[in-house]
C-alpha cells in the first residue's frame, strides 16, 4: 500500500479522484510556480521593471517539460524548497540575460504560496460543480419522493411518520449552506501571496504595491491587504471548509448505511457486478461508497488541527508550522473530493424501496401514530390526561402483541373520545406528515434557483 492510499493506484479511486491528483501532481505544482513566476515578469514589465522581450523570454521558458524535473528533485533535497532550482531552470531555459529579471522581488514563499492558491481555486471550482450536482440530484429526490411516508427514528427507534422526500432535503440542505461558505471565504482565501524577503517589498522601492495588483491581476486572484507569509488563517479556513462539507457528506452516508442493513432495506446505493461484494459471502452487498466517505470525513477532520496549528508562526516566516500544511492540505482536498464523487454516485444512482418503507411503518403494530393519537384526543381530554392514556395504551399494546389500534378501540377510557372511524383515521401515517411537503419544495425552490 501507498503512504498516501489517495495516491495510489490500487486504492487511489476509493480515497480520491484522478482530477484532483492531476491537480496536486508534481506536474501540475510546478507548472503553477511557473506561471506565477511569468505572470510577475509581465506584471513588473508592465512597469517597466522588466524588459518586454525578456518578460515575453521568461512566459516563452514557463513550461514545466523544459525543465530538468531530476536537477530540480536534487536540489529539493538539499535546500528544502524546490523554488531555487525552478528559478535557476527557468533562467537557464529562457537564456542568460532573462536569468537576470526571474524571480525579482520574489521570495521561495510568494512562488508556493501563490502556486498553492492557484491549485485551491481550481479545486473550489471541482468542489462546487459536485456540491450542485448532488445538490440537484437529492432535491430530484425529494419532490418525486415528497409524499412518501417512511418512519422517522431518533435514538435508532421508530419516531413519528417523515417522507423520504423531506430525508433527502435534510440530506441536500446543508451542501447548499457550504455552497455559501464557499463562495463566502473564496475572496478572502484566493488572494496572491507576494511580500519578498520579509514582507516589505523593499527590493522593489515604490513599486511593490503595484507589483501585487498586477500579479494578481495576471492570475486572476484577489489582493490582500498585505502579505501573509505569516498569517495562515486563510488556508486553515480552506482544511475547515472542507471539513464541514465531508461532515455534511457523513450525514448522508450514515444514513444510507443504516438503511441499507438487511433488517431495514429501504435502499441501497447503487450496485454493480461485483460492487460492495464479500470473499466469502457471494451474497453481500456492502455499502461501500458510504464507507469511504465516512473513512474520509474521519482524515480530514483529523487534518484539520495541523491546519490550525500552522497559524501559530513565529515572525515572518514561520519555522515548521507553514511546512506542515504541505501535509495536511493536499490530502484534505484529495479526500474531500473522493467524499464527493462517492456522494454523489449514490444521490444520482440510489435505489429506493418505497414498498419496504410501507411494511417498516407498520412493524410496530401503530405505535408509531402514538404522538399523532394523543395530539387528537389532547383536543377533548386535556394534554396530560391524553399523553397518560395513550402511553399506557401503548404499553398494553407491546405487552400483549396487540395492535395499538385494537388497544384504542377497547379501552373503555379512550372509547368516548375515539371513534372506530377515527381510529383507523389516526393509524393512517399520511395523515401525520406536518409541514413535511412544505419544507420540501423550499428546499427544491433553492436549489432551482441555482440555476
């Protein structure tokens, strides 16, 4: 096995996706240092800072397959960033009198930091695509599903009635409410990271703020205040974010998993040949792709204390703290996005057993109408005296077996109060559905307005 399962090419696609370990690839990470090294050549050109030709030299030599990768893993080793070798590559490809402008004003944690940014906005972009899509699809399921009654267990028990419709909004909700969080914190997070040396700039003179817009500007990216070489807060919030997300996708994966036990069986996720299978037990059908989100939630949440750990950073340039989030980021993003492409397999492709939901209902004989029967007769007996009466008519009705709506029937307390009419009225379960269909379509009204 891997260090790193997500990485893997065995177990890679249970803990993660080829889409995001193309974008946390060795490739990929150089390639963002060099474009943020040539978006500063071209920033500083526009300021006369750099030479037009050389700046276009530098975009020219920018490509990750002119560069040695061997000299610059070597030189990884022993300095401890890859940034000076990648600065000498580039210079060495884009020739003697450009090697002179590459990298001015630039420290090793502008080109990483910013490179980083780079990779996390493209993953926001994959995050928020799948956060709709599953979005979409559960809300799909609640307005088919809106009126389908099942049981509602708290505490594992029988509760009241629900539908499965209002589960499956339950489910979708909380995706919308990070889908906020995202685009909330993605201004403050996606932002250029460029302070030189110590945060002053000073090799520049007065041209250092202008220098940052610039740069962002060439990349797309936000401006900050100031550098925050030493300030972390906003890639500890991205390990956060996507903590609540995987946290809001375990929700769901419990749920499925607990549905899907034998004894319950209201559905499944989608099967396969062979999907969720056993070595011994041809028969099995495990819910594999809630497992590994649940596996997921558990690693990121626990990545999520080294994120904020690196916030603590001596001076300008931290000592160990900022190392660390190289650690932890990466596979919070990589099982985040696994977490979401198992998501969304099962909203899209879920299989629902309306008909075992039906027969659920009634395995207790009515006593899941019990809250809906002392509701009614509240109305003529008084609360108390209503709740009393009926939880002694439910302990009748689990000490003798009986069905609680025979117990109802013949206690001569509850018989003036109860007609037989009512009775069957009451262990109706559509009956009790309360604003279930309510919050379902505002749900769906939310997510149609996504667009």
């Amino acid at each position: 096995m891997s260090i790193n399962p997500a990485d893997s090419q065995i177990f890679g696609t249970l803990y993660g996706t080829d889409e995001i370990r193309a974008l946390f690839s060795d490739h990929a990470h150089l390639q963002y240092m060099l474009d943020v090294e040539a978006a500063l050549a071209r920033a500083e050109s526009a300021l006369g800072l750099v030479p037009a030709p050389i700046a276009d030299a530098i975009g020219r030599a920018a490509r990750v397959e002119n560069l040695r990768l061997d000299y610059i893993a070597d030189s990884t080793r022993r300095v401890g960033y890859p940034v000076v070798a990648l600065v000498k590559e580039l210079g060495r490809v884009a020739g003697e009198e450009a090697a002179r402008y590459v990298h001015l004003g630039a420290t090793t944690q502008d080109i990483l930091d910013t490179a980083l940014v780079l990779q996390l906005k493209r993953a926001f972009t994959i995050v928020r695509r799948d956060l709709i899509a599953i979005a979409s699809a559960l809300a799909d399921r609640a307005a088919r599903y809106r009126d389908t009654p099942m049981a509602a267990r708290t505490h594992l028990q029988h509760a009241v009635p629900t539908t499965f419709g209002l589960k499956c909004a339950v489910w979708a909700s909380p995706l919308l409410t990070n889908l906020e969080r995202l685009d909330e914190a993605a201004p403050r997070i996606l932002v250029v990271q460029f302070g030189g040396a110590a945060g002053t700039l000073a090799a520049l003179g007065a041209n250092g703020p202008d220098v940052v817009e610039g740069l962002a500007r060439g990349l797309a990216l936000g401006v900050p205040d100031l550098p925050w070489h030493a300030q972390r807060a906003g890639v500890a919030e991205t390990a956060t974010l996507f903590a609540l997300i995987c946290g809001s996708l375990s929700k769901i994966a419990l749920d499925v998993t607990l549905m899907m036990q034998t004894e319950v069986g209201e559905i499944s996720e989608p099967h396969v040949e062979g999907r969720g299978g056993s070595s011994t037990m041809p028969q099995k059908r495990n819910p594999i792709a809630s497992e590994y989100i649940l596996a997921a939630t558990r690693a990121v949440h626990a990545l999520v204390p080294v994120m904020l750990g690196s916030m603590t950073a001596d001076h300008e340039r931290s000592t160990g703290p900022w190392q660390s989030e190289s650690l932890a980021l990466p596979q919070c993003v990589a099982l985040t996005a696994g977490a979401l492409a198992h998501a969304r397999s099962i909203a899209e492709g879920m299989t629902v057993d309306t008909e075992r939901m039906g027969r659920n209902l009634e395995l207790t004989g009515g006593l899941i109408m019990a809250e809906a029967t002392a509701s009614a007769l509240g109305a003529s007996m008084g609360r108390a005296a209503a709740e009393a009466a009926v939880a002694r008519a439910c302990n009748r009705s689990i000490a003798e077996g009986a069905p609680l709506a025979l117990i109802l029937r013949n206690d001569p307390e509850l018989r003036p109060h109860l007609a037989a009419a009512e009775v069957d009225r009451l262990m109706n379960p559509a009956s009790y559905l309360g604003s279930a269909g309510a919050f379902v379509d505002r749900l769906v009204a939310r997510v149609a307005a996504l667009g």
